[in-house]
C-alpha cells in the first residue's frame, strides 16, 4: 500500500468558532484518498523572543517543527486582520524559520482563507505570498481560494454547506499533491 500524503495545517485564528477552523476541518473531510490532513493549533506557541530562544527553544516550538519536517506539505488558512497576517500565524512562520532546522524551506504550501467580508481576505494572501518568499516556503499560485461571506458557508456547527467552496477546496488540495509530486521528481 503506498504511503500516506501527509498535510500539516493551521490557521492564525485562535477563535472557538473560526471560519478558518471550519475551513480546515472540511479539507479534512474532501481530502482525496491516501491524503492525511493534521491540524496543528498554533495556540501553545510562545511569542518569539530572540532571549527565550537563545535560553533554549521551547518544546511546544520543536514539536511544531518536527510536525513540519514530518509533513509532505503544508495547508494554511487563515483571517485577514487589518489587510494583513493575524499575529498568531506570522509568529509561528517567525519560530519555523529560525534555528540550524528550518522546516519551512523547500516546503510545498496551499493557502486559503476565509472573512464574512466580500473579498474573503484577498489582502492576507498576498502579504503571506510575500512572507513566504522569505522562508522559501513554495507556495501553489492556482487556484486561489478565497471563502467571501464566510458566515452564509457554514452551518452554525461549523459545517461547509456551500457545495463551490467545497469544490475549490477539493481542488486546491488535489493541486498541492500535484505540485509536491512534482518538486519531488
Ligand atoms: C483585529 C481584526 C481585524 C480584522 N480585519 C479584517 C480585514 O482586514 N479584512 C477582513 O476581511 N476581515 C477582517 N476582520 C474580520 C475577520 O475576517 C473575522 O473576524 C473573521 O471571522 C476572522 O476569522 P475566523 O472566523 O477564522 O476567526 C478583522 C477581525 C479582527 C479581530
């Protein structure tokens, strides 16, 4: 049988009941066959602190790493705070970047992201590109995922019920198993 495709997710929203919590836990659901989806809650995570490092990197830091160098790729979906990245997740990018490991680079990537707004954090997606140029993060381009009036697309336990939605997530899944078979060849 062959190996499973595992995807580490996560998102920068800490809220109980977050669209792009929902988000993820629906890729979960349409993820294609011999794909694992882990979600990883980024809320452990310590700020950065170029002093707490230097005294010994936390262990919750090296699980989240290890969980990324494990990982074949990686899913992010994430809010848009004031056009740009929620500090959750920028501060998690910020540790999985330091150290002699930097899990992230080289690493296959799909972002989403979802707002009750019209533009369904279009804004954060491009700041994270820019972001993960940095890291060397390799980010799929198409297609983009974007859940606009995230709030008429899940029920109120957190359900996608919107069936285009479920369609664009199934689609960008399928293209990052396609572009990390891809780098691997
Ligand atoms: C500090 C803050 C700033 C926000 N800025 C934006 C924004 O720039 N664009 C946007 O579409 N929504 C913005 N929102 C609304 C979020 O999209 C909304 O709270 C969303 O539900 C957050 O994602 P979540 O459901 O995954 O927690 C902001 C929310 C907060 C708390």
């Amino acid at each position: 049988m062959a190996d499973t495709f595992k995807i580490v997710a996560f998102t920068g929203s800490l809220r109980r009941g977050s669209y792009n919590k929902a988000a993820l836990r629906a890729a979960q659901k349409l993820a294609p066959e011999g794909v694992s989806i882990e979600i990883v809650d980024l809320a452990p995570l310590p700020f950065f602190n170029e002093d707490v490092e230097a005294e010994g990197v936390p262990a919750v830091v090296e699980e989240f790493k290890a969980k990324i160098v494990a990982a074949d790729a990686l899913l992010i979906s994430t809010p848009e705070y004031n056009f740009s990245i929620p500090p959750v997740l920028k501060n998690a990018l910020d540790w999985a970047s330091r150290g002699d490991v930097t899990p992230v680079n080289g690493k296959p990537l799909a972002i989403m992201s979802a707002s009750p707004g019209m533009l369904g954090g279009a804004r954060v997606q491009y700041h994270l590109r820019q972001v993960c140029t940095s890291l060397n993060l390799l980010v799929i381009n198409r297609p983009e995922v974007f859940i606009a009036q995230a709030h008429t697309k899940f029920d109120e336990e957190g359900n996608l019920t919107d069936e285009r939605t479920a369609q664009s997530i199934t689609r960008l899944l399928k293209a990052l198993v396609e572009w990390t078979n891809k780098l691997k060849a």
